[in-house]
C-alpha cells in the first residue's frame, strides 16, 4: 500500500512531499503537518499540534462544528458503558 511505500522512502533518508485530503492517513504518516486553507497556510507543526490548532479547527469544523464534535464525544463517553439491547425488548 501508499503507507508502506512512504515510510520506505523515508528510512531511506528522502523527505516526501505529500497532498492528501484524508486526514486521518496523512496525519498518521506524517512528522510535520502544513494545512492551507484557501491558498494561505493557517498552521504548521506535528500532527498533534496541527490537530489541536484553532485556526484548522476553524477552517474545517468551524465553531458549530467544534461544539458539535465534542458533544458527540461526550456523548460516544455516555455510551462506552451501556449495555446492548436487542429490538425484542420491552414487548
């Protein structure tokens, strides 16, 4: 796969220069992260770093969606524990 080939390339000591719209795949291959947004880079940094950045939080969820994704993920916690259920339940 495209990882494998990436991380092959960079033992070899080259530096790869990659443009991906996947973030999830280009932050796990990545040491050092760029974002633009509209042409204009708004972060720099490590793929934590970038994650973490207000200004990418900004460009790509946008306020609303910063309040949304850690509803969601107070909600996701809520759930961790309960238990399944099956549609036959309660008849």
């Amino acid at each position: 796969p495209l990882a494998d080939l990436i991380h092959s390339v960079h033992e070899r000591g080259l530096t790869v220069l990659l443009v991906e719209h996947y973030v999830g795949f280009a932050l796990s291959l990545a040491q050092r992260v760029i974002v633009l947004d509209e042409g204009a880079m708004i972060a720099d940094g490590t793929p934590e770093e970038v994650r973490n950045d207000e200004r990418v939080i900004t460009a790509y969820l946008g306020r609303a969606g910063r309040a949304a994704k850690e509803q969601a993920r107070g909600a996701l916690a809520d759930t961790a524990s309960a238990q399944p259920h099956t549609a036959d339940e309660g008849k």
